[in-house]
C-alpha cells in the first residue's frame, strides 16, 4: 500500500536519511516535499515550487518535479505512484511537472506518457576520466563572460546552439534572457561562462561548471560548423575542468544530436546512462 508523507509530518523522520539526496534542494529552498512509501521504502518525491525551479516558464509558475527513487519495483506500485505523484502536483496548482528518469524504468516511463506527459529530451550521460593532458586552443581565443556582457552571452548561446536537437537548452535560454538582474546574478555565480572568437569575432560559446565536472554546453554558430572550432572549444573545457581538480568530465547530449555524439566519443566520452526528461503542461495555462 503506496503511503503518502508530507515533509511536515512527524513519522516522515525515519524517511528522511534515505532521501536526503532528493531533499537537499527542496530544504534549501524551504520547499514543500512530499515522500511517497511502500513500507518504510521510499519510492518517490514530488517537490513543489514556482519557476525559476526548472527554467522552463515565465517566473512564478506553479511548477512540481517527481523523483523516482526506488527502482526496480513492482509495475502495479510503479503506476499508482505515476498517478498519485501527477494528482499530488496538480493539486498544489502545478502547471508544468518534470521527471527525470532512466530509460531503464521502461514501466515508470510508459505509466507517465499514458498520463500525457511527453519526451521533451532523450539524452545519454556520457563520461571521460581526466587522466591527460588537454592542449591549449591554438586557433581561437576563449574569453570569460564578465558578468555585465551575461545578455550578450545568452544571445550568443541562441545562436550557437541552435538547430540542435536538445529543445530543453532552447527553452532554457529563452527563460534566461527575461530573468530579473538577480536571478542572472545567481545563474553566472553557478558556472563559467565563455565567448570563443576567431579573429576577433564570436563564433560560439561555451560553459561548464567545475564544481560539478560538467561540460553544461559548446555550441558553433552555424556558418562556423565544421571547421574544427567545436573539438577545440571542448578541449579548452576539458582542460579548465582537470586544472580545477576534477578526475572525470561529464555531460549530457541528446540521443538524436549525431555531431555532438561523434565529437564527444572522438574525445573518448563513453555513454554510461541514457535518461528521459518528461514533462507535463497545463495546456489551458
Ligand atoms: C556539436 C558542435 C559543437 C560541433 O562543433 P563543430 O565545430 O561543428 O565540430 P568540429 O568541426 O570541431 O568537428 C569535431 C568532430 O565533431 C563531429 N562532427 C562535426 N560535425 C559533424 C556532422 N555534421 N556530422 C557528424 N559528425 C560531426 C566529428 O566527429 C568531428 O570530427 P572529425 O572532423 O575528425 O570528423 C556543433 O555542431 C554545434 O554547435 N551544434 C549545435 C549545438 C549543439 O548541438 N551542441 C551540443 C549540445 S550537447
């Protein structure tokens, strides 16, 4: 029997330790959580929220995002959790509810769709171990976004990363590109943020985060592609991550974005999970 914790209540406790993971960003933010169990085994978490939480809609948008924590667990609890989960979001107003989820948790995924939650990103998580040296650029100059050129940087990343397949980036740096001056403060203290010029025009960019060894995106404006500015903007990327003390890069890339996926496994990235990123919206809204 699926049983059904508010963060609030007092036998939620003994939960918590298992979830902490989970929980961490909804009780930094101080946000409603609720914990769903089968016994004393958690299967899953709706956090709720307003916008910027996803970047996915203007700001202040009731938004909810469901975490399946444990996996491989019966197809019948896997539905009622699917349902209950989407219930429990759209009774705390949400417009917009995410789940982010293995391709493995074929049933989860397949309860979640018959609800008309829909694919927005298929991705692979791909990985390389840091355990070389990374040459310097020798064509193009990479240059640090200074906080005050954020909007010019954001345009760039329009450009440069368009016609890709990812549309979560897309949709992302739409939002961005209306956030209040705080909220880009926030966004530039979370990553590095690069213009690359060849000749002293942009012709792409890039950003990455040291802290979580992630290359978050590289992208050549198109006229540009082709020309061997892509590997080298990655390279420059790898090298600031391994100079910053990471041992492992990692990024996602969707399933469908061939160039990206041939870049990456050139450098010797390999796919270790492929994760679908669901997404159900309010149509009315
Ligand atoms: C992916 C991207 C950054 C590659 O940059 P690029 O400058 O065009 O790539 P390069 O010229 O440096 O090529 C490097 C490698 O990428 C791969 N590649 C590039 N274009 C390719 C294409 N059209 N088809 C297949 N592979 C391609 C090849 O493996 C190539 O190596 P090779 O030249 O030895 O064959 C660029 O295509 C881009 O900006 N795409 C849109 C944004 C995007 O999808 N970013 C990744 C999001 S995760």
């Amino acid at each position: 029997m699926l049983k059904v914790y508010s963060h609030t209540d007092a036998d939620v406790k003994p939960l918590l330790p298992q979830v902490s993971k989970y929980t961490e960003m909804a009780e930094l933010m101080k946000l409603p959580f609720w914990i769903f169990a089968e016994g004393s085994k958690p299967i899953g978490i709706v956090t709720a929220g307003k916008e910027p939480l996803q970047m996915l809609a203007p700001i202040g948008t009731p938004v909810a995002v469901i975490n399946l924590i444990q996996k491989g667990q019966h197809a019948r609890v896997l539905k009622n959790f699917a349902s209950q989960s989407l219930k429990l979001a759209l009774e705390n107003d949400a417009q917009l509810v995410t789940v982010d989820i293995s391709s493995e948790e074929k049933n989860t995924v397949d309860s979640f769709l018959e609800m008309d939650f829909k694919v927005l990103a298929d991705s692979f998580t791909m990985t390389l171990p840091l355990n070389r040296e990374f040459g310097m650029p020798k064509n193009l100059e990479l240059r640090l976004a200074p906080r005050e050129e954020m909007n010019k940087w954001i345009e760039a990343a329009r450009e440069s990363l368009s016609g890709s397949a990812d549309v979560v980036m897309e949709r992302i740096l739409k939002q961005l590109s209306e956030f209040p001056e705080n909220l880009l403060d926030l966004y530039y203290s979370m990553e590095k943020f690069y213009f690359a010029n060849l000749d002293g025009y942009g012709i792409g960019i890039l950003n990455f985060s040291p802290k979580a060894g992630r290359i978050s995106n590289v992208g050549v404006t198109p006229s540009r592609r082709g020309q061997g500015h892509g590997r080298e903007m990655m390279l420059f990327g790898l090298r600031q991550l391994r100079a910053a003390g990471c041992r492992q890069a990692k990024l996602r890339v969707h399933v469908d974005n061939k160039p990206a996926l041939s870049l990456y496994k050139s450098l010797g990235f390999e796919v270790s999970e492929r994760r679908k990123f669901l997404i159900w919206e309010d149509e009315a809204a």
